[in-house]
C-alpha cells in the first residue's frame, strides 16, 4: 500500500522570533536544520517516489535535508499551491506587537478560527481552496500509482490536508498543531482513504 508522509519544515527563523511568516522567505534556523535531519533519520526504512514541497525556501531547504539524510535522488515538484496561509497585514509582525494592535481575542481568532482570515490575509478555510485541489490532482494522483509520497510544507498547508485526510470538521481541525520537523506517515488505499496513521518522534 502507498504511503503518503506530510512533514512541516524545519523551525525558522520567524518561529523563533515568534512572527508571522506566511508568504514571507525566510530560513531555517540551525535547530531547523538540526529539525529536518533527524526527520530523514527517522524515515530512512521509506523509499520514495516523489516529494512535494511548496515555494518557499523554509520548505525546500527542509526536504533537501531530509533527501541527503535518507540518500535519495528522486523528483521534486514545487508548487505555490503548498505555500503557508497568507497572513496579510499580520506578515513579519511580532505576535505580541499584534495582540497589542488589534487585541488578543481578535488574533486569537484569526489564528485559530477555520475561516475568519486577518486583514489582507487567507484563512484555513481559503489555503484549503488552494491545497486540496492540488492534492487531489497531483498527490493522490502518485498515490493512485502505487508511489510512496513524501510532502514537506508549512503548518497550516499541511493542516489543510490533514482535515481532508482524516475528514475532520473546522472544530476539530482547529485543535490540530503540527510541529516543526515531526513526520506523519501514512498508509493509503490506492483511492486516497486512510488505513493507518504514524506519528514518528524522534526520542534521544
């Protein structure tokens, strides 16, 4: 059975300065790469067929990582389509400068709401719009072809494929955080339904 294994980048630069990223290029820190290293240690028995990844650096830099480790040479399709939610206004700014401008309650909203977006911006709901189209089309079209998959994204991109996955409700997709350069592996029917699902941590 094809395995489909969604993983979000390594922890950047903007996560540890507890910013808005978004749309916005930013690298990885050295606990990113550090991140993404132990992510392909940890999926070293899979041999992939394709990867995925979005357009930005944070992402490729992650995979490029992960390949080295496991020692693959395999096609890689880059696409918009898996960029992180756009955070309009927000992009680049300090989570606690925001909270101060428009007040907790509201960037709590925003954040965590399934399809209230922030000014300028793109809620879950609307990176779903862009995601799960792609998925369908080229995604699942490597998995309806027996092929083992390997997507590296954002939080937020992956998020949307999980609810897809899983078909969970905006309630409970809200509840989901994905952490930076943790592997979840899954085991697929040829049609894309879910048989099996792994989280793989790595435990020093």
């Amino acid at each position: 059975m094809p395995k489909l294994v969604l993983v979000r980048h390594g922890q950047s630069i903007w996560n540890l300065q507890n910013r808005f990223t978004g749309w916005i290029d930013v690298p990885l820190t050295e606990k990113g790469k550090e991140e993404a290293f132990k992510a392909g240690e940890l999926l070293k028995d899979i041999r992939f067929h394709v990867a995925y990844t979005s357009v930005l650096t944070r992402a490729q830099e992650t995979l490029k990582i992960i390949l080295e480790v496991i020692g693959l040479n395999i096609p890689i399709v880059k696409d918009q389509a898996l960029n992180e939610r756009h955070y309009g206004a927000l992009q680049g700014m300090n989570k606690d400068e925001a909270r101060k401008k428009w007040g907790a309650e509201i960037v709590h909203l925003w954040r965590r709401s399934y399809d209230i977006p922030p000014p300028e911006g793109e809620s879950l709901k609307d990176t779903a719009a862009r995601t799960v189209p792609f998925l369908e089309r080229a995604i699942l079209g490597d998995i309806r072809a027996g092929n083992n998959v390997l997507v590296v994204a954002h939080g937020n991109s992956n998020r949307s494929i999980v609810m897809y996955l899983e078909k969970l409700s905006p309630e409970e997709i809200i509840k989901v955080e994905l952490p930076t350069g943790t592997p979840i592996v899954y085991d697929l029917d040829e049609e894309g339904n879910v048989l099996n699902k792994e989280i793989r941590e790595f435990r020093s």
